[in-house]
C-alpha cells in the first residue's frame, strides 16, 4: 500500500465565494486546483438573506472570500451569515478572507461622540471567524480590534513587481504620497524603486469627505510622478493631488492604488484627469462601465496568487510571514 497522506489537524480546505468576490475566489481555487463549494445564498422579499450548504463541512477548514464593498451591509451580512452557517454546521476551522475591509477609516474618535465602527466590524467576524485574512488596513491599528488570530496582508511587492517593470520607461521618476498619513508606507515603495520621495500636505475639516492639499514637499518638478495611496473612493483628493503635481511641474503621472472603492462617478472623474497610467489590485471588483471609463490606462494586478499561497500555509501550519522574508 502507498503511503498514507498526512492530513491538517483542521481538516482539508473548503473555499467558499461571496457574491462580492466571485471572480476573486475563482483565481485563488484554479491557483489551489480546488473547487469551490456549492451554498444557495437567497434574499427574501424582506431583504433577508439565508444560506444553505451543499454538503456538510463537518472538520474541515473552511474560507469565505467575500470582500465588504459596496453594497456594504449587503456584503458584510452575507459575510457574517455565511460564517455563522459554516460554524453551525461543525467545520473544524472558519477563515474570513475579506480582501477590503469596510469602515476601516472609523478607526479612533477624532471628534465627540462618535463611534469606533471600524473596531465593531472587528468584533462582529470575530464572533463568527476563528481567523481572518485582509489586505493593507488603512490603519494598522486595527489589527488590535480583531479578538482572533489574523493575517495582515501587503498587495506591496505586487505593485512594486509591476512599477519595477514600468520604470526604464520613466524620465527620473519621483514617489509622491497625496496623504501624510501614508507617508511611511510612501517611503517603503520609493526604497524598493529606488527613488526620490515627495510628500503633498492636505487638511481635512470637520465631517467634510474631502481634504484639501495645500503644498508638495520635496521636487517633482521635469520628473515622472507615482502618485500612491491606500484606496481611492470618490476620487477628489487624488484629482486635486493631480492638479498640484501638474502645477509643480511633473511630467507624466501614474497613479498607484490597493483598494478601487470608486464611489458615485470617482471613475468618469479619474479618467478625466492627466494620468498615463492607473495601476490597482482587485481586492474589490471593478464593474465592466467603470472600467470601461479608463480604457487602456487601467491595469489590474490580482491579489489571488498570494492569497492562495497565504491560505495553504494557514491550513499547513506553515509560516506566512516567511513569504515576505520576514
């Protein structure tokens, strides 16, 4: 007889695919040669959902890739519900992957009486996960609001990979950050490229969306520019980030993002602006009329491989951080 196959103490990996993260979850299965489990995910007249599963997961370890979008509450609840149904249903190990986090930016009370909603996200996938799985919080703090163990992923050595390949193209191209706050992260892609780094100072008021960029620090001026950031949502602090390089003189632009929220008409809005290139991952989906807008000057690098390796070692009891050298 051959020999035995060893198998994880949690059982063998079950992939599970959000309505959010369909195509997402496709890419990480074909990476694993997995299939995806089958569950009926119906909303009721009500606008209640109910799931069901195919088969049963009893001591297996179970992921629910399903990022929190938008619709937001829809996603999140379809989330919560379907983690809930695996655990009731005795699965050994229940895995959140939530490539974007929802609420991340309500991470502190920075003004009275306000929540902290970005912690109660945490507790609620605490309360039905075991562990969790997300890319580039926009705080990293937030981590500490997880009562589970997690995985803190970086879409950062898939964006520099890429802008690596783009810069013989470049004319002494220079990393700028449109937010202070993203500065350290801003200085880690200009190491890896091995560039000059810009820093453009805005404020934000009050509960306005929107902060106002008032300077650069540092010359951009007869360079390439990288603008890089978080997330983009409704797209107007990049377009005035823009607008600033263009009037401190940069060439081209390229404009570097994880997360492509693009609420409301953010799309029409950046593909109106002065840019050679937009770069992003699909940690959230991107519909068909949105991409359409940008026409050839979007790429979209995917985070599946990664995630799908991050996954086989979590079943494997293997190191993650072994994957970023660290």
């Amino acid at each position: 007889m051959g020999k035995k196959k060893k198998r994880s103490h949690v059982g063998d990996i079950r992939l599970f695919s959000g309505s959010a993260s369909s195509e997402l979850a496709h890419k990480i299965a074909e990476h694993l040669d997995l299939p995806l489990e089958g569950h009926d995910l119906v909303c009721f007249p009500n606008e209640n959902l109910f799931v069901k599963l195919h088969s049963s997961v009893r001591g297996q370890d179970c992921y629910v890739i399903q990022t929190t979008s938008s619709p937001v509450h829809n996603n999140f609840m379809e989330l919560l519900i379907t983690l809930q149904t695996l655990r009731l249903d005795s699965a050994a190990r229940v895995t959140a992957v939530v490539p974007y986090l929802c609420y991340a930016r309500s991470d502190k009370k920075d003004q009275p009486r306000v929540p902290i909603t970005a912690r109660l996200v945490a507790d609620m996938i605490s309360s039905e996960a075991d562990r969790y799985m997300t890319f580039d919080l926009h705080a990293g703090q937030i981590q500490g609001f997880f009562s589970i163990p997690g995985d803190v992923l970086s879409s950062f050595s898939i964006l520099t990979d890429h802008l690596k390949a783009l810069l013989p193209n470049m004319y002494q191209p220079v990393v700028v950050t449109a937010d202070l706050g993203f500065a350290k992260k801003a200085r880690n892609f200009a190491e890896s490229l091995q560039t000059p780094l810009a820093l453009i100072e805005k404020r934000r008021t009050g509960n306005d969306a929107r902060a106002k960029a008032m300077g650069i620090i540092g010359e951009i001026n007869d360079h390439d520019v990288i603008l890089v950031d978080d997330e983009i949502d409704t797209g107007g602090s990049i377009a005035e980030a823009v607008h600033l390089v263009k009037q401190f003189g940069a060439r081209d632009v390229y404009i570097v993002f994880v997360h492509a929220v693009l609420s409301l008409n953010a799309a029409e809005r950046l593909a109106a602006l002065p840019v050679k290139q937009f770069i992003c991952t699909d940690t959230i989906p991107i519909p068909p009329d949105k991409a359409a807008a940008f026409g050839d000057r979007l790429t979209v690098l995917t985070i599946a491989d990664l995630l799908a390796e991050v996954i086989l070692r979590a079943n494997q009891g293997r190191s993650v951080g072994a994957l970023f050298d660290e």
